[in-house]
C-alpha cells in the first residue's frame, strides 16, 4: 500500500472515499465535494482510497491533486475489499471529525452539510437512513429488509434499519472503532457498538451510474 498525501493542517473534516473502476463518476463527485466544502467554514481533506483499479481513476485523481492539495491519494497493493480501504482511509485521516461514504454518487454529497450540523449539535456518530432506494427491485429490497431482521435477531446492538455505511464519526469514536484492530469489519455496527451521542438524517438514495 502507498500513500499519496502532503498535509499537516489540523481541526479539518476527514472525508473517506473507497472505490475501485469510478472513472465515470469521479471528476463529478470531487466537484460537487469541493462545492459542498465552500459553504462551511471548515478546512478539508478528501482520501480516495483505490482499491486496485484498472481503469482512469487513479489518473483523475493525480490530475486533480495538482490543483487541490487537499485531495489525498492511498493505493493498495492489491485488491482487498472496501472495509479494508475504509480502515485505510480511517487510520491515514487527520480530521475531528470523519465521513465516509461510496464513491457512486449514490450519496448525494450535499448531506454532508447535514451531517456537520448534527456533529455541531454534539452527536458524535451520524447515521443516514434511506428512506427510499432509487433503481433497486422489489425482491431485493425484501431481501434487505429480512437481512436486517436476522442481523437484529443475532446481535445485542441494534443496527438502524435501512442505515448505510455513509456517516460522519467524530475523532474519539473513531479511536475506539480503531483500537479494535479489526481488518473487515461491520462498519455500520460498530459505528453504533462505538456508543456516544448518536443521531440520523433520511435522505432519498439515487440510482447508481
């Protein structure tokens, strides 16, 4: 695994992003991320963590890099899977408080002025629920909806039903989800396991590109 990054700002918003082959939606999310990021008056860093890409990604992002010093690039040795990458991104972040979400543009980026305001209110955990699933089948969201039920029935935590990996984390919890030394872990439970302040935004997720 080698990094790419040139930063020793602190008091910053982390945002993680694991992808593998985005090529096509990439340059639109950093846009409208950066977009985002000039509404708020925090400092940033934006960590793509390349899961082994074979395609224009990692092109992109040097490209990009050259004018935003603030995008950081981590390419893994080979492919290991997107809780790996998230770790990754976690472990090499800087900021007090962490997001991370995918790289499809499923997840609208603006919802992380959202969750800045809930993590300003105090909470220190930032769940999105997905009151609706663009694009996606009948029988799979069944699917999803028993997934859940078994993943409630077997666990002591309660995991938020239609809840995804996109959430912000503040710094202390996200040392104790790291002190746990996990290599694949179940993100979207230990973010609650973690404990702390918690809180939920919904918000409509789109058709992936």
């Amino acid at each position: 695994m080698s990094v790419q990054m040139n930063t020793d700002k602190e008091q910053i918003i982390s945002v993680v992003f694991s992808f593998r082959n985005e090529d096509s939606v990439l340059q639109a999310l950093i846009n409208r991320v950066e977009n985002v990021f000039k509404k708020v008056e925090y400092d940033y860093e934006l960590i793509f963590v390349n899961d082994d890409s074979i395609d224009r990604s990692l092109e992109i992002l040097e490209k990009n890099r050259k004018r935003n010093l603030q995008i950081k690039i981590i390419n893994m040795s080979r492919r290991f899977g997107v809780s790996a990458c998230v770790i990754a991104g976690f472990e090499h972040s800087i900021g007090e408080a962490v997001i991370y979400m995918d790289s499809d543009l499923q997840d609208p980026p603006e919802l992380i002025l959202k969750l800045i305001k809930k993590w300003e209110e105090g909470n220190d955990v930032v769940h999105t629920i997905r009151t609706k699933r663009k694009g996606e089948n009948a029988i799979r969201m069944f699917l999803v909806k028993i997934a859940y039920k078994v993943i409630d029935s077997l666990s002591e935590i309660k995991i938020l039903q239609n809840s995804g990996n996109f959430k912000l984390i503040s710094r202390r919890a996200l040392d104790g989800v790291l002190k746990l030394k996990d290599h694949d872990p179940f993100l979207r439970g230990l973010s609650v396991w973690v404990g702390f302040r918690q809180s939920s935004i919904d918000y409509e997720r789109e058709p992936r590109h």
